[in-house]
C-alpha cells in the first residue's frame, strides 16, 4: 500500500540499506542520507556468512530475526545476481554443535557432526551444516540496484542530527551504526575492531569457522575470486589501520588450517568497527513532530539480522499509518 509520507533513512551500511528495501518496496518513498557510500562502509569489510548469534547475545527477538534472515538469504541464492551463495560450512570449536548453537541450532535442520578425520588438529568436534554465505561487494551492490528500481536515493549527506533528518520528513529511520553514539549520545555503543586479510582463491568452496569467545579465531569464506579470511575483535580500538603483525597471524593460522592458501597471494587488507551494543536497539520514539525508528547496535551480526530487522522497521513503521 503506497503512502505519500516521505522517510529518510540515516545510513547506508547492509542495516541502512535493507531497511530501506523494505520499506520502499512496501510503498514508501524513501531516501537514503549517508555519511559513506554503500562500499565506503564498515558493511563491505564482513566476510561474511549467516550464523546465528553466540549464546550470550541471543534474545526472543534476536532468534527471530536471525530465522527471517536466514529465509530470505536462502530466496537471494537463487539469484547469481546477488551475490548469495548458499556453502558448505565446517566449524569447529570446544562445544558440541547443540552447545554451541544452543537454541539456534533447531534453525538449521541440515546441522551434522563432523567426523574426527574432518577435524584440523588440536580441535575435538566440530560440526557441518550448509549456510548463505554473502560477497559483500557485489551483495551491497545489488541492495543499491534493488533500490533504484524501486525510486530510492541514496545521498551522500553526512547527518549532524537526527533533528535535522526529521525537518526533511515526518519519519526517520536511525541506521547509523556507530555513529549512534553521537548523533543520540548512546554511550553504550562502542567499536569493536575488525581485520580480515582477503587472498586469491585458489578453488576452495566450504567456509571454515572457529567458534571461539577469544578475541582472536580461524575463519575464511571464499568467495569466486577471493577468499576472505580472519579474524580478531578488539573492543574500544578507534583506529582503522591495518595491523601487519594480526595480518600476518590471520594468514599463518587460515594456511594451517588449509595448506591450499599456502601458495595464494595476498590481494589486500581490509578492516572496519563492528558497531557493539550490549543488545540491539530497535524502537520508536517521538522526534519532535517527527518519529523516528532506531535500529543499530548489531555488533558483528548485522547481515545476519539484517532482513529480520528490517521486517520490524517496517511493522513500526507502518503501525500508525
């Protein structure tokens, strides 16, 4: 149903970009303000693959989103446009997979243990499942592609405050990621500093994940062309340049897990700031005579949360129409 009520969504990461999605392809007129263009954003940096959320940072809703999410990923597969491709998954760690999945693990009905003789050395289990797995350049490139068709612009408009958003439209959608913490003075949001060192692919398919609550772990996702592999979170770490010594430790550790990496050149490093929260904010709020629906705080789980996010968006949204 079509509405005449204009919305501006403030940011242009993979949260920013599906909400605006949704809501344009529901019938409003949306435009997107951002501070970085879609592959300027901390979103491009993800390697990324759909994972349910670790035990401590699982909630009803979280489940649920993650649940959406994983449904639509597996619609997107379909399409060799969108830059979803649903892999092969070996991940490994101290925990069975029901412990470590907890109750995430009923979403993956295919979820396997893996055999012994699958396993790296210095792990005991691990488990198997087939997972969407996201090219994040060309994933964010079709969100942009899905947005023009459906009469969406994305501005390069830095946003000083959420007021100045909401004299431009009655409704603002808060997609800012870390930036929360000064367009809404949230102090609970915090960087956690992210690196992956992205390498030619020599062939692989199956992506591989520690699950680890270090803050250092074994992860690669390869890509058609490139492998993408890491990874370390360094909370309240503010600065974006690439650390050769965690680039070298990321590369050592994936070539130990996969001799085939030993040989792959090293194409770049890429790093960003997962914005963290301790739980997602996602809620309406007056803004002056505007409203404003906040959804960030997505840590390292933003495109796995993303499509069920972006459904509630829309249902606060559309609940006072």
């Amino acid at each position: 149903m079509a509405s005449t009520q204009q919305i501006v969504v403030v940011g242009a990461g993979v949260s920013g970009l599906t909400s605006s999605l949704c809501l344009a392809e529901t019938g409003w007129p949306v435009r997107v303000w951002t501070a970085a263009m879609p592959k300027q954003t901390t979103s491009v940096v993800a390697g990324a693959v759909w994972a349910p959320p670790r035990p401590a940072e699982r909630a009803t809703k979280t489940l649920a989103w993650t649940e959406y999410s994983l449904a639509v990923f597996r619609e997107l597969a379909a399409d060799p446009g969108s830059g979803v491709q649903l892999a092969p998954a070996l991940s490994v760690g101290e925990l069975t997979a029901t412990e470590a999945m907890s109750s995430a693990a009923e979403l993956i009905p295919e979820l396997q243990p893996a055999e012994p003789s699958d396993l790296p050395d210095g792990y005991r289990v691990g488990f198997r499942a087939t997972v969407p797995m996201i090219d994040m350049p060309h994933y964010l490139d079709y969100l942009t592609r899905r947005l023009a068709a459906s009469g969406c612009e994305i501005e390069e408009h830095p946003v000083r405050s959420l007021a100045e958003a909401a004299d431009a439209a009655p409704i603002v959608i808060n997609c800012s990621g870390l930036g929360a913490r000064t367009l809404v003075g949230d102090d609970t949001v915090r960087p956690l500093f992210g690196q992956h060192v992205v390498l030619a692919n020599p062939g692989l398919r199956q992506l591989f994940l520690e699950i680890s609550n270090g803050p250092e772990w074994v992860c690669y996702f390869p890509h058609p062309h490139r492998v993408v592999c890491g990874g370390i979170s360094i909370p309240d770490r503010w600065d974006t340049t690439a650390d050769p010594d965690i680039t070298e430790r990321i590369v050592a550790r994936c070539r130990r897990i996969e001799p085939r990496l030993a040989e792959a050149e090293v194409i770049e490093t890429i790093t960003g700031l997962r914005p963290d929260r301790p739980s997602v904010r996602l809620e309406a709020e007056p803004l002056g005579r505007a409203r404003c629906i906040h959804n960030y705080g997505h840590g390292g789980n933003g495109v796995t949360l993303s499509w069920g996010c972006a459904r509630d968006v829309v249902s606060l949204v559309s609940a006072d129409r």
